[in-house]
C-alpha cells in the first residue's frame, strides 16, 4: 500500500514535537510539508521551530511553509507557559540547516493537493485550514481527509469550555468544521487517555539518540508544569493523536457526529459540541472516543527506537 501522503499543520509545542518526530518515524506517511501557524508560541518560533525539528530528524527533503500569524478571530494568547517560550521547552538549539520555503503555507497545501490526494494533519489552530477554504473553496475535492487535534466533549484546559487549539481561533474551527471535507476530530476526552510516564522518558535518555535527548530533554518541564497543575506527571500525548489515528484508522474508536463551535459568549467562546445522535452515525465527521494507550506507547517506542544513535 502506497504511504499516506501527509502535510502536518502545526504551531510546535512540545507534544507537537512528539507528533512529528512519530510521523517522520512512520512508513506508512509520505510527510511533504510543515506548514506552521500561530498558537503555542508567535509563528516567527512555530516556523522556526518546524525548521529545528526537520534538522535534528534529518529530514531536509520535508517543505516548511509560514502559515497565518494572527487568528481570523483577532488577537488571542498563546501557551508558553506550558511549552516554554520559544515553544519547545527553552532548550539551546543550533541553527536550522533546514531553511523555510518562500511559498506561504495556504498556497503550499493548495498546489500539492492538487498535484495528487492528500490528507492534513492539523495539530494546531485552524486558522490556516480556514483560510485555504476561503481563498481555495474547491480544495475539499482534493483533501482525502483533515484529522484535527481540538476540541472538548466535557471540560476544556484554557477554560472550563474551551480546548486550546480551538479556543486560540474559534472562528476558524467554526469554518473548518463546516466545509464539505471528511473530519476526524480527536478531542481532550480521546486525548486524555493517551499518555508518557517517566519510564518512557528513561526510555527515550537510553535510547542515546540525538532525538532521543531532545525529546526527554523538552518533556521534562511539560510533565513539571503538569504536576504542578492537576498532580501529576504525565505527559499528555495530545497532538500524537491525530498522526496515531493517520497511521492507523483502525487505532481509534470513533462515531459519527454533528460538530458546531461557540463563536460568541462569555464564558462558553470555543466550546465544541458534538451531536452523537444516531442520525449522525454515518456522517463524514468523527470524533474519537477510545484508544488504548499501551499499543500507542509501544508503537510510539519503536519508532523513535529507528532513530540513529549518538557516535
């Protein structure tokens, strides 16, 4: 079977490292493209980041497109509290060999989904993916399917109602989740159940890879501020998700739903709300329900496990 051909749209963030390292690990994806947006850091660090991340894998043949740097939306914050304020963990990084392509991320996506099927990978705000609707609305024949990291079916993580990918650009999602495209959605309730400890961080030190390190080395403040919040140290693989559910489909339970996003209000801006009625069951959307975390970890732990060690 012919790999899936993937551009990863992405505001790296820590577990967006996690997610991409996975996907440029994995047979099964042709990844062409990071194609950067603002989100958990300004898209000055998001495409920088994108560009570090590429260098470290050795992955100079993969494109970084600069995406929007303002949500549709206005103005929002970001979350470098959580990642660090350069986004990945305030690490000392050399350099980027790998350099940033004069093509913005829209006009990318765009002309290599045309030039064969392709499927998006969106670990980020959706602003991108609504601006390509809108100034490319015939796109949708083009895209095999979106799987999008966002969300929340019970409780958000900016507020009570909100997830943050979602909650950066609501006016965005609202668009994405309203076109004629097939969407998995893997919420915060999906999300949740699929987590590192610290023996997957002694895994990845002893693993005595350059990737290795660096992963440990950025996931080490993120399991401090988790525990420093809700009491303990593990690491949410959020952003994973979506690549884990690209790989394999069959990874993830899922229904079919009616997905809608608050635009307005005071305390419920960004809000996600799926309908589970059995009308929707067929439906092009779908939100994941269930994952086992032990098969993801263990696949997760291969393949990083093919990275090249140090010497």
């Amino acid at each position: 079977m012919a790999a899936t051909r993937l551009i990863i749209d992405t505001d790296p963030g820590v577990d967006d490292a996690v997610a991409i390292v996975l996907a440029l690990a994995s047979p099964e994806l042709e990844v062409l493209a990071l194609t950067t947006v603002v989100g958990n850091v300004d898209v000055e660090k998001t495409t920088l980041n994108a560009r570090r991340l590429l260098t470290l894998t050795g992955r100079d043949d993969v494109l970084v497109g600069r995406g929007c740097a303002t949500p549709i939306g206005g103005a929002s914050g970001t979350a470098a509290e959580v990642h660090g304020q350069d986004g990945l963990g305030d690490l000392s990084w050399a350099e980027p060999t790998v350099g940033e392509a004069s093509e913005d991320a829209i006009e990318m996506i765009y002309r290599l989904a045309q030039e064969a099927p392709l499927t998006i990978a969106a670990i980020g705000p959706l602003t991108n993916l609504a601006t390509l609707l809108q100034r490319h609305p015939d796109v949708v024949e083009h895209i095999e399917r979106v799987a999008i990291m966002g969300g929340a079916s019970f409780e958000g993580n900016v507020t009570a109602a909100a997830e943050f990918n979602i909650w950066v650009d609501p006016e965005a999602a609202a668009i994405v989740f309203a076109g004629s495209w097939k969407l998995d959605i893997m919420p915060l309730d999906l999300t949740h159940q699929a987590f590192l400890n610290d023996d997957d961080l002694s895994y990845l030190r002893n693993l005595k890879s350059e990737v290795g390190d660096r992963l440990a080395a950025m996931l080490e403040p993120y399991a401090k501020f988790h525990e420093e919040w809700v009491g303990n140290r593990d690491l949410i693989m959020h952003d994973a998700m979506a690549i884990y559910e690209v790989i394999d489909s069959s990874a993830i339970k899922k229904s079919g739903v009616k997905a809608e996003v608050e635009t307005g209000g005071v305390l419920s801006r960004g809000a996600t709300w799926f309908s589970r009625s059995f009308h929707h069951a067929e439906s092009s959307t779908r939100v994941g329900v269930e994952v086992n975390n032990e098969n993801f970890v263990k696949l997760l732990r291969e393949r990083l496990a093919t990275y090249p060690s140090r010497g």
